[in-house]
C-alpha cells in the first residue's frame, strides 16, 4: 500500500515538473541593464506584424518575457527613434547590456542568433556603407539558415535610399532554400519576384488605391508640384516622424504640395489617432494587407519606412529618404530657404 502510494507521489513528481518545463520551454526572456540611464520607457514591437509592447525602465534595468510558438524577430526603439534587433526563440533567455550614452555598442548574450548579430553589429560600426552593406551580403550567404539573415536583408537591400531589388531577389533565394518553412520569407520571394525589373528612378509607376475616405487615387491625381507618398505604421516612430513636418508645409502650400500616406498596419483603427493627432488631411490608404498590399507592389515598395518624392511632371526626384533629409528637400523644392 505504501510503495503503491509513493509510486503515485513519484508520478505527480514527475508530472509536475514536466508540466513545469512545457511552461518554461515556450517562453522568451530579455532581462537588460543600462548605465546612465535611471528610469524611462523603450517600446518593443515584432516585426513581422507591428505588434507593439511599452516597456518600463527603472533603475536602468527592464525584464520582458512572453509566450511563444515559433521564433520572432522583435525590435526595441530607443528615445532617439534608434533600434536594437532581438531575436526571440520558444525557451530562450537573452541578457542585453549597454550604456545610455553609446547605445549602439549594446550587446546581448545568451542565444547563438542574438550573439551573431552583437558580433556583426560592433564590426560594422565604424564601416562605411558600402563596406556595411559587402560584410551584410557575406554575412546572408554564410548564414542563410538565420533569423539574422531576413533583418539584414531588409536593412541593407530594401531599406536604402536605392534598393536593390535584383541582389535582395537573389539573396532571398537562399535564404529560401534553407528556410522551406519560414512564411515571411516565402512572401518577401514572391514580392522580390515583381519587384526585381523595378527601376528605383524615372517615372512614377501606375497605381490605384482607394483611401479611408473612400476615394480613389492614382498616379495621375499626385500632378502638384512637389508631391510625397510616403509609407507609415503606427508601430513605427520613424515613419510618422515626416507627417508633422508635412502637416505643416501642406497648409502652407496647400495647392503646391500633395501628400498620400499608406499605412501598413493590420487594422485602419490602430493608426487613427496618429492621423488625428499630426491634423493629417490628405488621403491615407490603409487596406489591411499589410506589406501585401497591392500599391506597395505597384509602387516598388517592400519595407518600412519607404517614401517617394515626385515633381510636376510625374519624375521621381527621390526616394526612401531620412525624415531629416525628407523635410529639407521637400521644403527646397517648394523654395524654403
């Protein structure tokens, strides 16, 4: 009677710390630390989706963890609108380390992705673009199994002021070949796939989009003299960074300036108070595809943040430009000094 009951004691044992384990196994955890830096809020968002967390800071330390199923690419915004690559796993423990003053020297530890890309990110410091964006192409080919490799190539290859539509084709391709199951690679391919024989200048392409309002704009309805499409989430801070600038300069020039804005969040609701709050009174596309959008594709567009400025005559004068250097040039072409 005894053994039979201790036998049932072991059992439960047994039982309880599997159950245990299952708990722990499918969770991810960040515990970070920062010098210099005594309270404050950073914000973590995934990728993939826009799905955005607020993280509270005290005593230079942060903890975050949350369940998971599959492997996420998250990114953590700093005050300065700078971002930190994280590379969460089911049952992974990261720590991150970093001074308030030198956060881009920030190094995280404690899972062989997150390690790579500390390793790659404080090798390429102090490199020129060029020399970034040749260690990036090396790095992608040598790990194309890596989670690292998909942030990489978004970064370098379609984050710039001149994609590379044709190299990110080709690089998107291995990555494909060793990552049969990944989704957002398979749709990223099949974007590339359209987007490879895209010219990044020349003429604005095509398009037809239907905004919030519900009406109806096309290339041909962006004839002002200067004219802005820029491409936004409500997750992303850099991105709504320009609509305050151009709120401006649109009542200012209201007849020489044109602004259409695409949103890429899941839902048209989620972005609705940005657009209240920065008194944006153009037309805004948002149509709950996402990056699968078909005027993204009309537009040769793949990523976040991306904008394109035109003239007149339908001639694109420049693209993907940083909000700082979007705002000068728009306001050189309308004859601000």
């Amino acid at each position: 009677m005894f053994r039979s009951k201790s036998k049932y004691h072991l059992l439960f044992l047994i039982l309880l710390a599997a159950s245990s384990c299952s708990k722990q196994a499918d969770r991810f955890k960040l515990e970070a630390q920062f010098k210099n830096l005594n309270q404050g809020e950073f914000y973590i968002y995934d990728v993939s989706t826009g799905e955005k967390d607020t993280i509270a800071v005290n005593d230079g330390r942060f903890t975050y963890e949350r369940q998971l199923t599959d492997t996420l690419t998250l990114a953590i915004i700093f005050p300065n609108y700078s971002e930190i690559p994280i590379f969460a796993t089911p049952g992974g423990e990261v720590k991150m380390e970093g001074d308030a003053s030198h956060l881009r020297d920030t190094e995280i530890k404690g899972t062989p992705d997150n390690e790579l890309m500390t390793a790659f990110r404080l090798k390429t410091n102090e490199m020129t673009p060029p020399e970034a964006e040749a260690e990036a192409e090396k790095y992608i080919s040598q790990h194309a199994d890596s989670p690292v490799s998909l942030y990489l190539l978004h970064k370098y290859f379609l984050q710039s002021l001149t994609p590379d539509y044709a190299k990110a084709f080709t690089l998107c391709e291995k990555l494909r070949k060793k990552q049969p199951q990944n989704q957002h690679v398979a749709r990223l391919l099949t974007q590339l796939e359209t987007l490879k024989t895209y010219s990044t200048d020349g003429m604005l392409p095509d398009f037809q989009a239907i905004s919030t309002e519900g009406d109806t704009v096309t290339n041909a309805t962006m004839h002002a003299d200067v004219n802005v499409i820029m491409v936004w989430a409500a997750w992303s801070y850099e991105s709504q960074q320009p609509m305050r600038t151009l709120s401006k300069l649109k009542k200012k020039y209201p007849d020489r300036l044109k602004v259409l804005s695409i949103c890429v969040d899941a839902s048209p609701s989620e972005g609705k108070g940005v657009l209240e709050r920065d008194s944006v009174n153009w037309p805004n596309v948002s149509d709950n595809l996402m990056f699968q959008s078909p005027v993204l594709a009309q537009l040769g567009i793949a990523t976040l943040p991306a904008n394109i400025i035109t003239n007149k005559q339908g001639k694109i004068i420049a693209r993907n430009l940083n909000p700082s250097d979007l705002q000068d040039r728009v306001k050189l072409l309308l004859g601000e000094e």
